[in-house]
C-alpha cells in the first residue's frame, strides 16, 4: 500500500504513514465517523441546558486530530472559559 500523502510503501497493517503521518486508508474499513459525531455531540451542547450545571457552551473555537475546544461561559464566575 502507498500512502495516498508523500507516495512512500506502507505496511498492510499499518493506519499511519511511517514517513508523513497521513491516514491510511484500510481496504474494506469504510469511512470514519467520528468527525461526524464529534460535530453532532457539540451541536447537542450548544442547544442544550447548562453543562454540569455550571458551563453554558458558547461555541467552537477550534477543532483537531484530538479533540474541540469550546468557548463556554462559567455561570456562577461570569466569565469565559474554553
């Protein structure tokens, strides 16, 4: 298998690229969807009651391989917070 970013060989088993890092791409995997609900989870927290009682969500500052952070606003402190 070839790595679809920087064209070196990659192991068949392999889910990286050794050399770039890019994703590969495993036959018969299908497509991820965890961006997918990653985006649902933070529409839900966006629309719905305070965040353990205590963050109102605010919305998205930024998004990456690991995670999204959200701007929220602490209730009881009045003030912002990611």
């Amino acid at each position: 298998m070839k790595c679809p970013m920087c064209g070196t060989d990659a192991a068949l088993d392999s889910a990286f690229c050794a050399r770039c890092g890019a994703r590969l791409a495993i036959e018969g995997a299908g497509t991820s969807s965890a961006g997918l609900t990653r985006a649902a989870t933070v529409a839900r927290a966006e629309k719905g009651p305070p965040f353990a009682d205590k963050y109102r969500i605010q919305g998205e500052i930024g998004r990456g391989g690991m995670g999204v952070v959200l701007r929220a606003e602490d209730i009881r402190l009045r003030r912002p917070v990611a």
